[in-house]
C-alpha cells in the first residue's frame, strides 16, 4: 500500500470513529410515574393516606419528569380519569408552581370523590402504560393505591397481557378485606395473581404497605 493510500486509509478511519460517537444518544434519566387510585366502595376512606404519597411523590421529582395520577372506577381504561398530570419545567419556580396547582387538583378531587361500583384496576394499568410509553420517559414507575380486588361489570373483558417493558409496579396500602381475615389465602392469592402478571409481561413487580418507607419506591 502507496504512503498516500495509508493517509487516505487512517483519514477514514479517523472520520468513521467520531461520526459513530456523535451519533449515539445520551441517556434518558427522566422519571415518568403513573398513580392509580382505587375510590371503589370503602376504600375512599383510604384515600388521605394517598394524598401523602402524591405530595411525597412529587417533593422528590425534577425537572424533566412527568407524573399523572388517575382514578380507578367502573371503567378505567380512559384518560377521562386521569385526575392530574405534568411533565415540569426546567426553571424551579415553575416546576414550583406546577406542583402546586397538582397538589390543588388532588386536593379538590378527594374532597369530592363519590365511591364507585366496580373496580377496573387491571384498565387502570393498561391506561397507565399507554400513558408513559407515550411520555416516553427513560425510567417508567406505575403506583397502585388500592387492595387490589378487582371487580368488573358484566361483559368487561380484561384478560389482555400487560406490554410493561421493564416498567416497574409498585402496590400501595393493599388493606385486608374482612374476607381475607376469615382466609388469608384470598389475600395472598390476589398478590400472587398480581406479581404473576406483571413478570410474565416483563415489569418489575414490588408491594409497600408501611407508607412510612416511602424512600424505596423511587428507586427505579
């Protein structure tokens, strides 16, 4: 090979080398969360512990984040029931202000919410990954605050495999049912079927009942 030819050969190589390092992406750190809220029969009388876990929630988000919180009812696959939802800004007195105005509408909500009959919590989930793939966050963390004793009106078909990609499910203050205290195993079942389908469609799956340890649940 010519002395020319080699120069040529080393220029490519060069060229090659820095076009492959400007074309990779930097990564996506921002934090997308997603909180369900199970206001079906008694289980509203839970819903000021809920409140605590917004306000914790959004003490501990940045810039760049985005946080939703949403009902869960009759028929939850709707983002009519999203209650509230923000993606902040990069100046802290704004991020500021809208945590603010999300905490007015949390506020407002619970000091109106009316029980509902059923509970859709299984298209709660399916809203709630709609909603994150979309806000397409780096981190994706899905919250819900219910016992997780789901209760479908006749003809709801929700026996559709949860797409979660590595999101992580995290379920808060799953109270006991005065069935569970004559046989835990409904109790321990219901998690069972829970951890079960959210693994088998690729999340992560975590239950937190001392809503005083709240730390752990922005770890993902």
């Amino acid at each position: 090979m010519t002395f020319i030819k080699k120069i040529l050969v080393t220029l490519l190589a060069i060229s090659f080398s820095l076009f492959s390092g400007c074309s990779e992406q930097p990564a996506n750190h921002a934090k997308g969360v997603y909180m369900l809220m199970d206001t079906s029969g008694t289980y509203t009388q839970e819903l000021k512990q809920a409140q605590k876990v917004i306000n914790f929630i959004l003490s501990n988000l940045n810039p760049g984040d985005t946080f939703a919180v949403a009902r869960v009812d009759t028929g939850s696959f709707s983002e009519k029931d999203i209650v509230a939802k923000v993606t902040f800004e990069d100046r802290p007195s704004m991020a500021n202000q809208q945590k603010r105005v999300f905490r007015e509408k949390i506020d407002t909500f619970i000091k109106g919410v009316k029980g509902s009959r059923y509970t859709d919590i299984s298209g709660g989930v399916l809203q709630a990954i709609e909603f994150l793939t979309e806000a397409n966050a780096g981190n994706n963390l899905i919250l819900i605050f219910s016992d997780l004793k789901e209760d479908l009106p006749e003809g709801y078909t929700r026996d559709i495999p949860l797409q979660l990609n590595k999101m992580s499910v995290v379920a808060l203050n799953v109270t006991k049912l005065r069935s569970d205290n004559i046989d835990p195993r409904e109790y321990m079942d219901r998690l069972s079927d829970w951890e079960n389908r959210v693994q088998s469609g690729g999340g992560n799956w975590k239950v937190i009942n001392d809503l005083e340890r709240l730390e752990s649940i922005m770890q993902f």
